[in-house]
C-alpha cells in the first residue's frame, strides 16, 4: 500500500460555503499560531545556533 492511498481526494468545489469559510479560518488560526511561536522561540533557537523555521503549505 502506498502512502497516497490513505488521503481523500477532494475538489474545493466540492465544499459548501460555510465548510470553505471554516477552512479559510482554520488556516488563518494555524499561520497565526506558527507566527507566534516563531516570534516566542526564535530568539531561543538563535542562541544556541540553530536556526528555527516553521510554515504552513496549502495545496
């Protein structure tokens, strides 16, 4: 079994208005929360060297 075959495939077409509006707002909450913890533990990770990065890919 490959890896691919546990993911669902969908269309953004196949979602209704209010579930793409619930995505939209998920995605927002999570790029919001990386950016404050890159903003809280960078400075951490830049004393010992290390450099900290984080992001958030949408396909």
């Amino acid at each position: 079994m490959k890896r691919s075959d546990f993911y669902m495939k969908y269309q953004q077409r196949d979602f209704s208005e209010d579930l793409l509006e619930k995505i939209r707002n998920t995605e927002d909450a999570l790029k919001d929360h990386i950016d404050r913890l890159l903003l809280k533990y960078k400075p951490v990770f830049a004393k010992k060297n290390l450099d900290f990065h984080a992001g958030f890919y949408v396909e």
